[in-house]
C-alpha cells in the first residue's frame, strides 16, 4: 500500500513536468513537426541587420565560461527555419552571443546597443528570432568557438528573441 | 517532540522546495515563461548540458540576484573579503586569485599537477596534454616544417613583479615556476622571450609602475618595457636587423622611420575591482590614469593597422589586447613593437585564449601563415596551469 502511494505521489509529480515538456532538439531524433515551422517574426526588424531569420537553436558545444574577467561571444549553431531578410542558403548558421550567461535585457555595458532582445538562457531546441551582422565587423573581443574546423563566416546576434 | 520534529521537517522542505517554486512561479507570472527548472526534462543528458542548466538556474535565480550583491556588501564591509576571484594587497592594490593560485601551487614539472588527467595517444606517443611543454613542441614543429620559427613569451603575472604588494610580509623575489620552464625550453632547444628580468630591473631602477593596481594587466610603461626586450630578441632572431631585408625583401629600400607617436591619458577601471562584483565598488576604488604612447603611421597620421602579409605573426591574450583594441587603441604591445622594427605585423589576439584558442583560430585563418618567417606566442603565465581549454595539440591549415 505504501509503494501504491509512493508511485502516485511520483506520477502527480511527474505529469505536470510532462506537460510542460518543449519540442525536442535536433539531435535528440525526436523533433516534433511544429519545431521545423518557422515562429511567426515580426513585421520589422527592431534592429537593423544584414540578416534576419528564425532559427532553432541546434548545438551548444561545452559550457559558457563565468564572466570574471573577460566578455566573450559564444559560438552556437543554429538550424535555420525562415528567412525574412537578405540571403543565407545554409541548412544552418553559427551565430555569435555576447556573454550568454547574461540574459540580454540586462546587459548594460559598452556592447549594450549591439545585443538586445528577450532570450534569458540559452537552451538546445529553443526556437529565436534573430537579427544577425558579420561577428568580424562588431566584436574584436574574446571568441569561444568550438567549430575551428568550420571556415564558414561567424554572425553576431544584434537581436535575440525567444519565439513563443 | 513529535510535533517539534514535523515542524522541523516542514520548515526544512519548506526551505528546499519554496525557493525552486518560487522561481518557477516568478518566471511562469512574470517572466511569461515555461520555467526554466523543466528545461532538465527536455535537453539531451550530457555533462555539459547538465552543467549549463545548473549554471543557468544560479544565473537567473531572483533570490540569488537579491542576496548575492547584499551579501558581497556586507562581507567586505564587515571583514574587507571580496568575492573569490580577488585577492586584497597593500595600498589599494588587487590581485587576480589565479595569479597568486599559479605560484602557489605545484608546477608541470610536480606529479602533483597532473592530479586527475590521462594520458592520451598522439601520433603512437603516450602524453599528457595537461603539460603545456607537448602543445608548444608540435606547434613549433609544426612551424618549423613551413620553414617558420616559434618564439615563446610567458608573460610575468602581476605577483611575479610586485609580491610585496600582494604581503608587506613578502622578502625579496620569490621565484616564479616560469622561470624554471624558461630554462626547461631553451634547453630543448626552444626560442624564449625572458620578460622577468627586464620588467624586474626597470622596477629595481625605479622606473614608474609597471602594473595596473586594480587590474591584472600591465601600464604603459610595463608594456614597452616588454616590448623593447621582444623587439630586441626578435632582431636576435633575425640576422639582420638593422634593415627589413631578411624580414620583408619589398621593405628593404625603407629606412625612414614607418611610425611615429604620441602620448595621450587613459583613465583604466580594474578588472579585478570588477570581478569583485561588490555593489559599491565604484565608490570604493576609483579610475586609474595612464598615459599611453599612441603609435601611428608617420606619413598618413593614421592609426597603427596589422598587415595580414606581414612576416611576422603575433599571437596572444588580453596582454595583447590592452591598449591596442583597448582605449586609446593602438597603443598595446603589438604596436609597439611593430615600431620599434619599423615593420606592421599581423596579430591573433584572444582575451584568456592564448594556449589553445589563438590556435584554432589560426586554423581558420590559415592564409595568415602565407609567407610567415616568424610566430612569436605571448601568453600570461598563469595560463600554463589554468588556460582556457587547456593546452591541446592543434592541426595548422
């Protein structure tokens, strides 16, 4: 009788996060159909940019350093979903982040007009709406990039919003 | 007792499960947002993810937000404590605690330091990549089958100049493990750089402050006194010079001087005061004024520029950086010696990326080794026990 409780207990835990759960990243195999459709954007960009797309956060390679002593971008890749603005014809995309470990609404130094939106974490599997410029032309800080192998350029995330 | 035992009990889960509810509560009502708390259902278990989630949930967590700088305030008000990246010295000045931790603790040399790592098989040689000395040899060996040499600069960390800053209780000069790693190289048959001896004796002579005081970077006046021994070990390597014709064959007509320069004020915030991350920091300590001698092209009065084509390539961290990309820009260690041999160069500059990181980044950027005859690799000490990534064994382009 007591094991009957304990595993009710357990399951009255569980289904909630069950419900909650979000579509699966890519490469977990078990992406669901609505986390290829593109989020909806909105009308104009709230930055300009040389690109603007939806893309699904598809890879974070390693952790994200502490902020002690230097800024840094974050190399991820994204899988790209939809583009509204200029021409990208990769499957995917590596974009840099600023100090991701700072949700962008509170970054307020000296790189505080070229990083906005509302993303507060990263996360594999999330979807954003990003408006991107060349990573070289933006940022000649610290770059943690995973992906020396890959010669493609790098994209700085001007904007960052988390898709509903 | 019963009912003592079930308050106790209560107030217990109460603690442990009321701060998670209340952030999920928060980022649900406030936020507008699946709490984060649920994301561990839906990643990929990996160690890094894992990781990344727990350092996401103390990075938003509302409560640790609220008592996290009330608690810094208080512990240095109460007992001068700063947070644990930040050592307090004497008169004012700070230190990085991975400075002091590199000389404290056992070097690559110490069985002690490989406490925890593994051998790994490179090319059907058992090694450890922990020891810096594997890195650096098939780098130059690397370099020496495109005919290019390697030359080796471990920068002094700020306790290795001034330990009497850190304890007036510090005598004399207490030996860096550098310096040892210095004589293991050249005897290897290495090109070093000794940054030590010049930076000690032009502190010995009374020259102005060498190190920032809230900072764990160099001054003005520190770095050129850097850059004048690299300049000058760099035209040892060199057999010539006085001219840039073993350099740059096209520069070797170009006698006058390339670069002029001219001093300018800087006002430098610590990075260590800010690591300290105490609320009241600003109020606690303040700017500190430099001035930096600004290098720029003599002709065109424009800022000193890298040359991509340039013969020599300097790698490097934020040493290199400061005061280069830095305010008030082209100033750092690269213009510098660039004008003292009367020649550009070109430059990979990573902040706390010097072991690893430059590297990889010179494998994307492999047209920069076109017609290199000279890589010179500058990384701060302390990044022989804690560089970013480690020191791994890197494949050029």
């Amino acid at each position: 009788m007591d094991s009957m409780k304990k595993s009710a207990l357990l399951l009255a835990l569980l289904i909630p996060f069950a419900a909650c759960k979000e579509k699966a990243p890519a490469n977990s195999g078990a992406a669901s159909p609505e986390a290829n459709a593109p989020a909806a954007m909105p009308a104009k960009p709230p930055v300009e940019g040389e690109l603007v797309m939806t893309a699904r956060l598809e890879e974070i390679s390693g952790s994200f350093p502490a902020n002690d002593l230097y800024n840094y971008a974050y190399v991820m890749k994204y899988k790209v979903l939809q583009v509204s603005k200029g021409t990208y014809t990769d499957p995917d995309i590596l974009v840099g982040h600023y100090n991701p470990r700072i949700a962008r609404e509170d970054i307020k130094d000296e790189q505080d007009a070229k990083v906005g939106g509302n993303v507060k974490s990263f996360a594999v599997g999330d979807v954003h709406y990003l408006v991107l410029s060349p990573l070289d032309g933006l940022w000649t800080g610290s770059v943690e990039d995973d992906y020396f192998k890959d010669k493609r350029p790098r994209w700085w995330a001007l904007w960052a919003d988390k898709a509903k | 007792m019963r009912k003592l035992e079930w308050t106790l009990a209560i107030a217990l889960l109460a603690i442990v499960a009321g701060f998670p509810l209340f952030q999920a509560a928060h980022e649900a009502v406030v936020d507008k947002e699946i709490p984060h708390v649920f994301d561990v259902f839906r990643i990929a278990p990996s160690k890094e993810s894992l990781h990344r989630w727990d350092d996401n949930s103390k990075d938003r967590s509302v409560f640790a937000k609220w008592l996290r700088p009330v608690t810094l305030q208080f512990r240095y008000d109460m007992l001068g404590e700063m947070a644990p990246k930040s050592v307090k010295g004497e008169e004012d000045w700070l230190f990085y605690n991975q400075d002091v931790d590199y000389l404290l603790q056992p070097p690559y040399t110490d069985e002690r330091f490989y406490k925890g790592t593994f051998d790994t098989l490179i090319a059907g040689k058992r090694v450890n990549l922990r020891n810096p000395l594997v890195a650096m040899e098939d780098f130059r060996d690397r370099l020496k089958a495109r005919g290019i040499e390697l030359l080796l600069v471990p920068i002094p960390g700020k306790p290795s100049i001034y330990p009497e800053k850190l304890w007036h209780g510090i005598q004399g000069q207490p030996p860096s493990p550098t310096l040892a790693l210095l004589e293991d190289l050249r005897k290897r048959g290495f090109n070093v750089a000794n940054l030590f001896d010049p930076l000690l004796k032009a502190k010995a002579s009374g020259a102005s402050q060498l190190y920032l005081k809230r900072d764990t970077h160099w001054t003005p006046q520190g770095m050129e006194v850097a850059a004048e021994a690299l300049a000058g070990r760099i035209k040892e390597m060199i057999p010539d010079p006085d001219t840039a014709a073993v350099l740059e064959p096209r520069d070797s007509l170009v006698s006058k001087p390339r670069y002029m320069v001219k001093d300018t004020a800087v006002d430098r915030w610590g990075d260590i005061a800010e690591m300290t991350k105490v609320p009241d920091r600003k109020k606690i300590w303040s700017l500190e004024r430099v001035t930096a001698s600004q290098v720029s092209d003599a002709q065109t009065g424009k800022p000193y520029q890298d040359d991509p084509a340039s013969s020599i390539l300097w790698l490097g961290d934020s040493f290199s950086r400061i005061y280069q990309t830095d305010a008030p820009g082209s100033a750092g260690v690269i213009a510098h010696v660039a004008y003292l041999l009367n020649r550009p160069l070109a430059s990979i500059v990573n902040d706390g990326g010097a072991s690893t990181v430059v590297r990889q980044q010179l494998g994307r950027r492999g047209e920069l080794l076109k017609g290199k005859k000279l890589v010179v690799w500058t990384f701060v000490e302390r990044d022989l026990r804690f560089g970013s990534r480690g020191w791994q064994v890197q494949e050029l382009p």
